[in-house]
C-alpha cells in the first residue's frame, strides 16, 4: 500500500486508517479492509490499471439495474484508480448458491 492511497482515505475523512490487505485472484487491483468501529469498508487500489475503473463501475451499476447484491460503491477517484467499497464480508458466492463441489 502507498501513501497516496492512505491519503486518498484520509481525505474522505476516516482518520488514521488501519488496512489489512485481502488476498485472492483480482488482477492487477487490491482490495485493503479498513478498521473502524461503526462501518465496514473496502478500499480498492488499482492504481496499475486505471482504466479498469470506468469498466468496473459500469459492471456495478449494470449488476444492480438487475437486483444483483454488490457492495455499495461509496467513493471513486478515477484518474488515481482508487474505490472506496461497502465491505459485505469474507463469504464467497460460489459458498453459498447451494451447490456442491461433486456436483460440477
């Protein structure tokens, strides 16, 4: 994580942010949980591929014309390529459609 980013979130007003970085396959992009007492956020940094963002913010929004649940995109800074994101926890999608592994 880079000092721009943590600045990024500081200017949106959450002091002294505590990040842990989550891991999985997103590409170039990185996700951070931030640690704060009364709100769950994500912050996406994807800083090495700016132009991801549009694509990615336009996939959201096409997912929610349809009633599809994603976490609440709070804040963008497209030229730097961060996202401040709602976080909807650790469960992954393929855990909880019902489906077994055996099945597929």
């Amino acid at each position: 994580m880079h000092k721009e980013l943590k600045g990024w979130i500081e200017f949106l007003g959450i002091e002294d942010p505590i990040l842990t970085q989550l891991h999985g396959d997103a590409g170039s992009r990185s996700y951070y949980r931030i640690a704060q007492k009364d709100k769950n956020l994500l912050v996406m940094d994807a800083s090495e591929v700016k132009e991801s963002v549009p694509l990615f913010i336009g996939v959201g929004w096409r997912l929610m014309d349809t009633k599809v649940r994603i976490p609440m995109m709070r804040a963008y800074e497209l030229h730097k390529g961060f996202m401040l994101l709602e976080d909807v926890g650790s469960t992954h999608l393929w855990d909880t459609c019902g489906v077994s592994a055996k099945a597929v």
